[in-house]
C-alpha cells in the first residue's frame, strides 16, 4: 500500500517535472537567444560623430538610419515618398506642396505635421552657409496650409529641388525637443528606424525605434563598429566579429580584397553598378593641353578594359560617359572608343609636335605632363596613375607622377595647378545637378572640390541645364555632354562598382540606392 | 641626490621645450592650409576663399611663427589643445577618451616584455650556447626582426579567422587584449631578451661570479644572486627606452585592432591633415618619451650608487 502510494505521488511529480524541464530546455533557449541576440554589426571606416544636421562633421552615411528626408531617393534615381506622401510642383517651378504622413513622431514622441516640419526647414534654407542648395539659396517663405500639408515658395524656379530634398544633410527633420536655446542640436533624435543609445569613438549602438512609422527591422539593435583599417575589416568579417562591411561612405571595400573575399566560402560579396566615374580631368589652365587635339591623344591612349582588369579587378564598368545610366538625365551612351596609338601620334602630329627619339618636342619644349593624384583623396589612384604613365608612354607621352596627400591637393586643385589629375562625380543622390553645378559652372565656388574643367561657353550650356524644366532638361542635359565630348573636356575612365561584402549571419541583403545610405532596415539576422 | 635630480628635470624641460618647437616649425611647414580645412568642416560645399580667409585672421594664423608657437605652448600647458579639425571635439576630450586605451596597451604590453625578456635571457644564459639557447636566439631574431602590421594580420588570420579563439577586434573583452598585447611586446620582449643574455654572459665572466661558483651555487644561482643585479641598470636603461618606442607602435596596432587609442588618434589626424591635433599628439608623445626617461633615470640613481657618485663628480 505505501508502495502504492509512493507510486501514486510520484508519477505525477514524476510527469510535472519531465513537462516542467521539457519546457525549460525548449522554451529558455528560445526566450534568451531573443534575449541575447548579438547586433547586426557593420563597419564604418570613421566615427559616427554628434550627427548634427547642419554642421559638415560627422559620418553620412549615419544619418539615415535615424533621420528621415520628406523624398527618398530610390533605384535608378525614382522619387519615393518618405514623410511626404505627396508632392505637387506649380506650373512656374516656384510653388512645392507636400502632403505630410500623418502617423508619424520622433523617437522621444514629439508628433510630426506642419508645424515641426517647416521649424526644420527654417533651421537652414535661406541660410547663406546653406546657399549651395538651389532650394535654400530660392527659397522666399514656407507656409503651413494645414496640419499635415506644407508649402515652399520659391523667388525662382528650381528644377532639381526634389532631388536636392532626398540628399542626407541638412535635408532631414530633427525633433524640435532636441536642441538648446541657442538652436543648436543636442541630441540626434529623428522619426527614422533607429534610435541611438550609445555614440562614442570606438562605436555607435542603435536600437530599434518601435514606433517607425515605416516597416520595421527583423532585429532590435545594431552596432556600428569604427574599423579604420580595410585588412581588419574583411578579417573581422570572416571571423565573425563583423557582419558587413562595405560602401565607399560606409567602409570602403576595395576590388582586391574583394576578389580575394570571393573565395571563402563563409562571405557573400555583392557588386553592383556604382553611381560614379572616375575621370582623367585636363587644368584648363595647362598650356601644354590647350590644343584639343593634344586632350584627344591622350583620350586615344588611354585602353579602359585594361584598367578595368588590373586596377579594378572586373569591379568596374568602362565608360566615356560623365555618369553611369543609374543617374537621371545621364544622357545617350557613347560609344566605347577603341585605344589608337597610331592616331594618338597623328592628333600630335597635327598640332604640331615633332617626334623625337621616345618623346615629342615643340618650340624646344618636351610633351611632358604633371599627373597630380593623392592616395587619401581617391583610394588606388596611385596604380591608376601609373598605368595611365605607362599607356601614355606608348604614344610618347611623357607623364610625372605627381603623388601628394590630400591637403596639398585640396590647396593644387581649385587653382589647376597641374596638367592632369583624377576626379570623381558625387554620385546619387546629388547627380546629376550636384557634379553639373558645383564642377563645371566657373562661377560656383566648389572650394577644395575644384572643377572639372571651365570655359565661358561651357557656362552657359550648363547653366541653361540647370534652369530647364519639363522635357526640355533631357536635352538641355545632353547638350552640356556634347560639349564635354566635342571638345574633349574630360575623360571619363570607368564606373566602379558598388562593393559590398556580408557572411552568413546575414539574410535578405539588398543594397541601399546610394552609398551614403546604410544597409539595415531589409536585412535578417540569424544566429 | 635632490639637485641631481632637479638638474635632471631642468634638462627634461629643456628638451620638451626644444622638440616642441621643432615638431611645431616643422607641421606649420607642411603643405596645406588649416583654415581651409575648418572652412569646409564648418561650410561644407560653401566653403569660400572670403570664409577661409576670415577663419585665417580668427585663429591669428598669419602671425609670425615665434608668436604662433608662443601662444599653442601657453594653451597646452593649460590643458588647451584647440579643437580637432577632424572632429570638432576639444583635443583635451580626445585625449581624456583615449588615453586609458594606450595606457592599458602599454601596460600590458610592457609587463610581458618585461617578463618574457626576463626569462628568455635567463633561459639563455642558463642553456649558454646549448639548444635552447640557439633556440632563444633565433626567436628573438625574428620577433626584432619582424613589424607589427604583418605580426598582427599573421595573429588574427590563425586565432581569429582560422580557430576562431580570439576576437578580430580589442576592447570588447579581457581575452580581446591578448592579441594586441602580444604584438606590441614582440619587439620590445626580442630586443629586451637579447640585452638581458649578452649582459648576463659578460657579467658571469666577472671574479665575483666565478666567487658564487666557488662557493657552491648552482650556475642559475649564480646567475639569480649575483648577476642579474648586476645588469639591472643597462636592464632598466634599454627598457624604459624600449618602453617609449612602443607608442610608436601603438599606432600600428591600434589601427588594426580598431583601438580607439592616442595612437590611432594620431593617425588619423596625419590621414585627414588635422594639424592641430598632430601638434598636440607630438606634444604628449615627446612628453611622455622625456617623462618614462627621466623616471628611468631617477630609478637608477637610486638603485647604483655608482651613477651617484659620476654624477655628482
């Protein structure tokens, strides 16, 4: 009978905690692998900084992760809606109205409308420091028509004003509870997907703003690990301490080690058409590149497949066009020219150089150019010079490589003081009015940027651009390059790709429109 | 003993005093104009010639060079360093931030240089000429021999891709420092090793060693008791030397260990031209080269009376 007993209290015991350890065993892994789930972890090659919306300090490609824009720039340059839902143009160009999403609010809950946004726009449009925006420098007032809706008066048309909306900073809205009485931002609190909780030098650490008014991310932080050094950032990937590295703005990959990456089996790399050129630009102030045919011959030299092999490791596309086809208005394709030594020697012939031995004389002066480049200011420009050297040194050519670092380029560039030297358009979201305007236009101060090339006539072709609206820009647009490949103003090299590289940690990987954007919200993680 | 050593720090003085001045003539020299650079952190794309021109005469950097150096001295001695270029942070912040980063890995990798060096050399002299000792030799051979950016991408490639035992980055962990440590003691531990043999060799060549074998010690004996004392003082000269080099170091193993340290401050404030926080970084360096020897230096007045009496003859 005890027995019995001793049975009887025991089996259920015995059943209650065999379902209790079961339960244990499934359930607590389950609750702390939720608990306990590591960030996703991307590298960026610099701190993050204060992200303040109006100083030119912190790290770009930060802010959109906590930041939304009224206009996101999308695939192929297509406007999307983001805390607009839509927008109107007048007739004129002087009149934008939005219609403001109504279910939205920072991250501290301060709501978004009408009012928080034209606070924001006041806080930089007008502003001299901010005239480089044509927006800003046009703007006459800003008017709240409704709760949600929104209006910028214009003193003129602005044909790339939208687009100059989707661009990162100072573009994007702030909480008017995170400044001081002075204006100025103190804390970086937006209506964006990530909030951020922790910002030092080594790190930023996001969480996962749950009221987004957007679609959410499948995981509740990130972490942004400051890797300055591109070799510790693809080992930190393959040993799992990162999970995605990339993006020229975010931490660079370059086509090398892109290549090399490609072989292990635990990494994916992702390579995409870029939104920028590399271009061999002519000073308009050399006199030995004064005669286009002289420009013409070193176009005519120069073999692209090879710089797409060697230097960028097929991680490029070739191109004699100012921008890639992802930019609008980029105008028709041109026609890849094949390398021409024999023609090149003829165009120099022409203008009158004689041959002499390996090099070409005139007026008792060798054809001998400056190439100017600097490692810091475009990364592998060094062995691009050197394979442009030695490609010239065919046609006989003669070129010095001029290798400096980026505060003497910055001080050499915008006074031309050098024959030859690498440039790169901005890219989306800022093509193609951003490199029109700030690289061509004599009159635009470009500070340490430089141009591309100037002339008097070029002026007016892209000034008349950039005013055009409606159809007539694509042609207004085509007829700024026209005048670059007419006159041999520029030569475009190649397009690079946009590398990205992520290990499988990662799921759902899709790149951002533009490489000053992160790649996060899509994103799935798995342990 | 005391005016010995207020001679010694006078000196000290007298030499920040000097490689301050050079390090500041010789940046000011350099390519690149500084109010250029703030133009375009605070304007961006705006940054105009008038701009820069205004920042020039705001920060008095068309004063001449010996008023200029005057009033940077001034403000870092009153722990004013200006502001990076870079970032827009006080340098006096930065450094605040950084400096526990460098002085941790210094720590660490000076406590195992110290220690290994130790006990290499001794090893070394107790095998004296044996296996072990070639051995020892030849480990030290390479481990001067080899730079610290290729020791830590051969480290991180075996204990972090390889094992995965190790995390690719310091900082997040006790074990994260073991791989940075290692690698900035490398050098320091090999050169530090050989001193310790060569000098444990010459001075058991001495009668007071041959005295302790007379006297029945064993050769480590010997080697403990009566030589090791006696090359304390070239030792500690080599190490406090050896010591101050590896902040250079740092600079290297900071970067690729993604420590945000002095040293990668340094780097990066090289990389984006940032002068004012490259003086003030040169600053604190020659500072803390002058300050570990003259430490060094006071150490071993007080530990051989024989240096005493030199100096003080």
């Amino acid at each position: 009978m005890f027995n019995t007993f001793r049975s009887t209290i025991r089996r259920p015991l015995f059943v209650f905690f065999t379902v209790l350890l079961t339960a244990v065993v499934t359930i607590f892994p389950i609750v702390s692998s939720a608990q306990e789930q590591k960030p996703l972890r991307i590298a960026i090659k610099q701190e993050t900084g204060n992200l303040d919306l109006l100083q030119n300090v912190s790290a770009l490609s930060t802010y959109s992760l906590v930041f939304d824009p009224l206009i996101r720039y999308g695939e192929n340059g297509q406007l999307e809606p983001a805390l607009a839902t839509s927008w109107e143009v007048s007739e004129d160009g002087t009149k934008l109205s939005f219609n403001l999403r109504q279910d939205v609010a920072f991250s501290d809950g301060t709501p978004f409308n009408a009012n928080t946004a034209r606070w924001n726009l006041e806080r930089w449009m007008g502003k001299p420091e901010f005239a480089w925006i044509g927006i800003s420098d046009a703007m006459q007032s800003i008017e709240t028509t409704g709760m949600y809706e929104l209006t910028i008066n214009l003193s003129r048309p602005v044909p790339a004003a939208l687009y100059e909306l989707t661009i990162i900073r100072p573009v994007r809205f702030l909480s008017p509870n995170a400044v001081d009485a002075e204006g100025r931002q103190t804390a970086p609190v937006g209506t964006g997907p990530w909030v951020v909780t922790e910002n030092n030098n080594s790190r930023t650490l996001l969480t996962r703003n749950n009221n987004y008014w957007g679609s959410k991310p499948s995981f509740s932080s990130m972490e942004l690990k400051v890797v300055p050094d591109e070799l510790a950032r693809s080992n930190g990937l393959r040993s799992g301490d990162l999970d995605i590295i990339g993006g020229d703005w975010v931490s660079p990959l370059s086509p090398r080690r892109a290549r090399t990456m490609q072989r292990d089996p635990n990494v994916a790399v992702v390579a995409e058409p870029g939104t920028t050129s590399i271009l061999l630009t002519f000073s308009p102030k050399s006199p030995l590149l004064q005669d286009q045919r002289v420009r013409e011959a070193i176009d005519l030299s120069i073999e692209r497949n090879a710089i797409v092999a060697i230097i960028y490791e097929g991680f490029a596309t070739p191109t004699t066009n100012l921008f890639p086809t992802v930019i609008p208005f980029s105008g028709d394709r041109v026609v890849l020219p094949q390398r021409d030594v024999k023609s090149a020697r003829s165009k120099l012939e022409q203008a009158g150089w004689k041959r002499s031995g390996n090099q070409w004389l005139k007026d008792g002066k060798v054809l001998e150019l400056e190439l100017m480049v600097s490692e810091e200011a475009l990364p592998g420009s060094r062995r691009l010079a050197e394979m442009i050297q030695g490609q010239l040194s065919e046609t006989g050519i003669k070129v010095r490589v001029s290798s400096v670092d980026n505060a003497t380029i910055h001080d050499r560039r915008p006074v031309f003081q050098y024959d030859l030297t690498f440039m790169a358009t901005y890219g989306a979201p800022y093509d193609p009015h951003g490199t029109l305007a700030n690289l061509l236009l004599s009159g635009v101060d470009s500070g340490p940027d430089g141009k591309i090339y100037t002339n008097p006539e070029l002026d007016v072709v892209v000034q008349s651009a950039l005013n055009a609206q409606g159809d007539e820009r694509i042609i207004k647009m085509q007829a700024i390059y026209n005048w670059l490949n007419a006159n041999m103003a520029v030569s475009p090299l190649v397009s690079p790709k946009r590398l990205w590289a992520y290990n499988r940690r990662v799921g759902n990987f899709q790149l951002p429109a533009t490489d000053y954007q992160m790649p996060g919200t899509d994103v799935t993680l798995s342990e | 003993m005391f005016q010995l050593i207020a001679r010694r720090t006078l000196l000290a003085l007298a030499m920040i005093l000097a490689a301050s001045a050079l390090t500041f003539a010789l940046i000011s020299a350099a390519p690149g104009n500084v109010a250029a650079l703030i133009a375009e952190r605070t304007a961006g794309p705006a940054a105009s010639a008038e701009l820069v021109q205004s920042i020039a005469d705001d920060l008095g950097l068309n004063d001449p060079l010996p008023v200029r150096y005057g009033r940077w001295l001034l403000g870092s001695v009153n722990g004013n360093f200006g502001e990076s270029l870079r970032t827009g942070k006080p340098i006096a912040d930065e450094f605040a931030e950084r400096a526990p980063v460098t002085g941790l890995l210094l720590l660490a990798g000076g406590a195992i240089a110290f220690t290994l060096s130790l006990i290499i050399g001794l090893l070394g002299a107790i095998s004296n000429g044996g296996p072990l000792d070639k051995l020892l030799r030849a480990v030290s051979l390479v481990g001067a021999s080899a730079p610290n950016f290729f020791v830590a991408a051969l480290l991180v490639m075996l204990f972090s891709v390889t094992l995965g035992w190790l995390p690719a980055f310091a900082g997040s962990s006790a074990a994260s420092w073991i791989m940075p440590s290692l690698t900035i003691a490398l050098f320091p531990m090999s050169v530090l090793s050989r001193v310790v043999r060569v000098n444990l060799q010459e001075v058991m060549s001495r009668p007071f060693a041959t005295t302790g074998f007379a006297m029945g010690y064993t050769r480590f004996g010997v080697l403990a008791r009566e030589a090791l004392p006696n090359i304390a003082v070239p030792y500690l000269t080599t190490f406090g030397a050896q010591f101050t080099l590896m902040i250079i170091g740092s600079i290297v193993v900071e970067t690729v260990f993604a420590l945000k340290g002095i040293g990668a401050f340094f780097i990066e404030a090289i990389r984006f031209r940032d002068f004012i926080s490259m003086q003030a970084t040169l600053l604190s360096f020659i500072v803390f080269f002058v300050f570990v020897n003259l430490l060094v230096d006071i150490i071993c007045l007080l530990i051989d009376p024989r240096i005493r009496r030199q100096s003080n003859a």
